[in-house]
C-alpha cells in the first residue's frame, strides 16, 4: 500500500532485479505513476483493487435512502392520481341540473362542502408535509451518525481489505519469494506466503504502530496483527540497530537483520547552484532541510534559531506540507523572511544535486513520539552522500551517526538557542572544513551499494534454488538513466 516507488522500496527493488528476481509490485493506486523512470523487463506493477466492508456498507446505506426517496415519490404520485379521480366521481361535483337555480339550497350546500373539504386536505397535507419533514430529518441524522461511529474503523477496514486481495493475488501467483513493506502489507503477504510455501521477508522501515498518524484505536486494532504476523516471517529487516531491539523486546522475534536505509552512492553529482534556484545572494551559507512539514518535525525551531544566526545565514526548506503557510508567517514574525525559502518538492533522481548545492544539512526531528526517538531517515545519509555535514537533533541514533563520525553536531531539539550555539560551532572556520571531510568519508563508506549485500545474503539463505543466475541481468534494462549493472 505504497503510493510510489522511491526511497528504500526502490532500492529492494532494484536489488532484488539484480539478484535475478522478476519483481511483482503490489499496490493500491494507479500503476503507472508507481513504475516512474523504472523501466525492466523483469518488472511489473499491479494494482490491487481495495473496497472495504465500511466502504460497502456506506454505498448500501446511499443506495437505500436513494431507494426509500424514489418509492415516496412514487406513493405520492400515486395519491395524487387517486384524489383526482375521486373527486371527479363525487356526487357533489356533478354539474347543476337543467333549470336549476344558481342560489338554490343545493348550490349552497355543495359549495360549502368542497371549501370543507379544501380546508381538509389542506390541513392534512401540512400536517404529513411536517411529519415527512421530521421523518426524513431523522433518517438522515440517523445516517450521520451511523458514519460519524463507523469512520474511526475505516482504515482498519481498508487494511483488512487489502491484506484479504493482496492475499489471494499472491496465492494466484505463487512466487518463490514474498517481501512485504511495514504493516500495509505485512498480513497479506505473510497469509498469501504461508499458503503456498512460500518464504516471507518482512521489511520494518520504522516503528509503525508508533506514528502520529494513527489513532489510538488504529493502535490498538493493529498491534495483535503485527505481533501475530511479524512473527511468523522468516526474516525482518530494520533500518537501525535501536528499532531491531525494541522489536525484539515487544515480540520476542531473533530473526532480524539490520540493513540501513543508506543511499545510493552517485557516480557523479553535478551540485546545483541553490542560492540561484532559491534567489539568494551568492554569498549566503545555506541550510537545507528537505522533507514533509508537518508537526514534530521541529521546523519553527529551525526558525527561532536561524533569526538570532549572522544574516548571511539562510534557511531553505525543500518539500511540501500542510505547515508551509504557518512556516512562512513565522518566518516573517522573527524578521528572516529574506533569507528564508521554501522550495518545491523534485524527483528522487535530481535530490541529491540540489542537496549538494547546500553548505549544511538539517535533521531537526523531535522525539513526539518513539518512532521519531528511534528514527534514522534517509537524509543522514543523502547529506553525507554528497559530503555535506549535518546539524542533528540529540537522538539516539543520529547521536551516533554525527558525533562518532565528526560529521555533524547535535542540539536539544526544543530549543532555539541550543540550535543557533550548534550551528555557529559548526560554521566556525576551524571546524567546518573538517566536519565536510568526515561528511564525505562517512557517506563513501556507507552506502547501499555496501549496505545491500546483508539483504541479499539473507535473501539467498531463504532462496538457494531460485537463484540459479544471480546478476544475470539483461544489458538493455534500464533503471532510471542508468543500466542496472552500474548501480554500486
């Protein structure tokens, strides 16, 4: 249930294809913006059509008030016809008899009679135009609230119809191997695998059970799920040391591998001039962040510190988010709005040369919650890919990754002041050429070109015989621009 194919998914992918593998892509959205620049014959992408039980139910309950409209509207047809006839047989309403006169006692007491009746009919009619009124108000309150209490399990529902289709495709399939990524596809795979015999290598790219994004009872529905099914793989993989123990203590699992979600290490990296594309001066020291803004992400904290930072210091944001018009007016509130960018999101391909333009690079995560506590994103290693050094928040694992390596400093992510005596600690001119050294030495020996031999050694244990020519790869497959054969 991933909505492209970028980032550690990519680099599985393109592993996988180059131990021999045909790559069978499950997804939930449209095919064709999954496949992006990744061209193989070996490769294909398929769509897993998803209608939860909710989902069903909320297109029964439309079709049945549609339904209940429809038969009102043909009961009220149908009274109205009746009426009409009615009162063109009444006795009352046959035309005066020849010679009768017009101010006879019959005259009199057949007009009398049909203003009875109209005053009847009329009093009746707003009195079930009432009762319809309220009849119908209470349906569709009723509808209201019926959706109001099912809407916190529609991503339950939605999960559970996936794990249900992805399943049977994967039993219709029957590959030799099934890789599932973080909890969407955890339970499908694990069931469709488990049916045909086959091994199942699950891919934990963070503490998921612990994002913000779920609620509480999202929670609490989906932990038996990920303990039952986690343990059932035959290997879990996690993209740090922190993640792997933690998984261990709340599941007991002992077949897990570490494999970090490092970048790829480019050929060549032609550095885009980010103070053009951002129109600053030439001059300007920039500190790049790229990334989603949300909430937790400490950006207002980048902010605060970056305003009480040497002007010729300048912030430039690169993504997107809900928070972009939030950011830009606390930016103007502290007085850096002329040193401070917010840049549009660019395609994986072209990210890492707009990272090299930046002379600094922001990891400003907050620990809101365990899963950030634990977090080691990829930007540690796409900065120090292209030898920029890092200002980190003082987690555990990117604790790890700046101090022990030189390559960066930590600050207490809360606090501005902490933030600005960073930065201007690694801007000094006896530091900072240093910590680019140590960004450039760490970045060279960590990368998924290193990195992706534990992941293929553990996929070989679990598939011996299905490899029979492992990087028998055709010269003409293209991963983005260039041959597989060339990736590292």
């Amino acid at each position: 249930m991933k909505p492209r194919l970028r980032g550690r998914i990519r680099r599985t992918v393109e592993t996988l294809l180059l131990m021999g593998f045909t790559v069978v892509f499950l997804t939930h959205t449209d095919p064709e913006p999954i496949r992006g620049d990744l061209s193989h014959p070996r490769f294909e992408v398929r769509q897993v059509r998803v209608r939860s039980w909710l989902e069903r139910v909320q297109i029964a309950m439309s079709a049945r008030s549609v339904r209940r409209l429809e038969r009102y509207r043909a009961r009220v047809r149908r009274r109205h016809r009746r009426r009409v006839q009615a009162w063109v047989r009444s006795d009352f309403d046959r035309p005066p008899a020849t010679g009768e006169p017009r101010r006879s006692l019959w005259f009199r007491v057949r007009r009398l009679h049909r203003r009875l009746r109209l005053l009847v009919v009329r009093t009746f009619r707003r009195a079930m135009r009432r009762v319809r009124r309220r009849r119908n108000a209470a349906w569709r309150w009723s509808i209201r609230t019926m959706r109001w209490a099912l809407r916190p399990l529609h991503r339950f529902s939605r999960f559970l119809a996936y794990w249900e289709a992805s399943a049977a495709l994967i039993r219709a399939e029957e590959p030799d191997l099934v890789v599932s990524s973080d909890l969407p596809g955890l339970v499908g795979a694990s069931r469709g695998a488990r049916a045909i015999g086959s091994p199942h290598a699950h891919d934990c790219h963070e503490l998921y059970l612990e994002s913000t994004a779920l609620s509480r009872l999202d929670k609490f529905l989906f932990r038996p799920f990920e303990r039952t099914y986690m343990r059932r793989a035959d290997v879990v993989f996690s993209v740090n040391h922190s993640i792997a123990a933690e998984y261990r203590r709340r599941y007991g699992l002992k077949r897990m591998r570490v494999v970090r979600n490092c970048a790829q290490l480019p050929d060549q990296v032609e550095p885009v001039e980010l103070w053009r594309v951002a129109h600053l001066p030439p001059s300007a020291t920039i500190m790049l962040y790229q990334g989603g803004f949300a909430p937790g992400r400490g950006l207002e904290v980048l902010i605060d510190g970056v305003s009480e930072l040497p002007a010729d210091v300048a912030l430039v944001l690169l993504g997107f988010g809900a928070m972009e018009d939030e950011l830009w007016q606390l930016a103007a509130d502290r007085g850096i709005s002329d040193r401070f960018r917010i840049l549009p999101a660019v395609p994986p391909e072209q990210l890492l040369s707009y990272t090299a333009g930046a002379d600094v690079g922001l990891i400003p995560y907050q620990p809101v919650s365990r899963n950030n506590y634990y977090s080691l994103p990829n930007k540690v290693f796409e900065y120090t890919a292209v030898g920029v050094p890092i200002i980190t928040s003082d987690l555990p694992e990117l604790r790890k990754v700046a101090v022990s390596s030189g390559c960066g400093v930590v600050y207490d992510p809360y606090d501005p002041a902490s933030f600005t005596a960073a930065a201007a600690n690694l801007l000094q001119p006896s530091v900072y050429p240093q910590a680019r050294a140590a960004a450039l030495q760490y970045g060279a020996e960590n990368h998924w070109g290193l990195e992706r031999r534990r992941f293929e050694t553990a996929i070989t244990r679990l598939v011996p015989a299905g490899l029979e020519a492992p990087r028998s790869v055709d010269p003409l497959a293209v991963v983005g621009e260039r041959p597989l054969e060339a990736l590292p």
